[in-house]
C-alpha cells in the first residue's frame, strides 16, 4: 500500500562512517551543523517532527496523510509551519531550511487518474 525507496541512501549516514581522507575540522563542522538541526527539531511539536521525517524519507503528503490519519491540507500546513519555524531556529548562512526538506515530486506531477478520490 505504502511505498518507500528501500535502497535510498540518508544523507546523514555519512555521520555513520568516519572518512580518513576528510580533514578533523570539516568532521566536526558537519557534527556541530548536525547538533544545530537536531537541537532544531527537538523544538517543533511532534506532529511537525514527523511530517518533516516522513516527507525527508519521500512520502507524499497523500501518503503521509493515511499515515498520520491528518488531511492532506493539515499535513501540507504542517510541513510549511515545520519549514518556516526551523528557518527561524537554523543560523542563515550555513543550513536553508528549504534546502533541508523538499517533497520527492508535487502534486502536478501525479496523473490526476492516480490522484485519491479519482
């Protein structure tokens, strides 16, 4: 019913293995930008923390709204107060919180004979 790209690579996993070639300070750069957007999450309410991971993981907000049992509308206003609050709490020019969650594709992209209700 619910699909997820099981051979998708996560970004972060690159936390997970500790490369010899990168310098020690790009390593602990990445580990503090990490410790900033972590700390950010911590902040969002836990129905926006979960919008936020389900679109990062390439839900669709359709998807995400049988998940959750949330309208399509409540899941896309999530995610927008989810975007808008991290943009607050992220630091300008290291992390754009537009960079950091994106949906897999929109609407327009989904035939509307694949849309629910058609």
């Amino acid at each position: 019913m619910l699909r997820q790209n099981a051979g998708a690579e996560y970004p972060l996993d690159i936390l997970r293995q500790e490369p010899t070639a990168v310098p020690a300070s790009a390593r602990l750069e990445l580990r503090e930008e990490t410790q900033v957007v972590l700390h950010g999450l911590r902040q969002l309410p836990l129905v926006q923390r979960q919008v936020l991971a389900l679109v990062y993981d390439g839900f669709s907000y359709a998807e995400i709204a049988q998940i959750t049992g949330a309208s399509e509308a409540a899941v896309r206003k999530n995610m927008e107060r989810a975007r808008r609050r991290m943009s607050e709490l992220l630091p300008r020019p290291q992390i754009a919180a537009r960079e950091l969650v994106t949906p897999a594709y929109s609407r327009a992209d989904v035939p509307a004979s694949a849309r629910p209700g058609n």
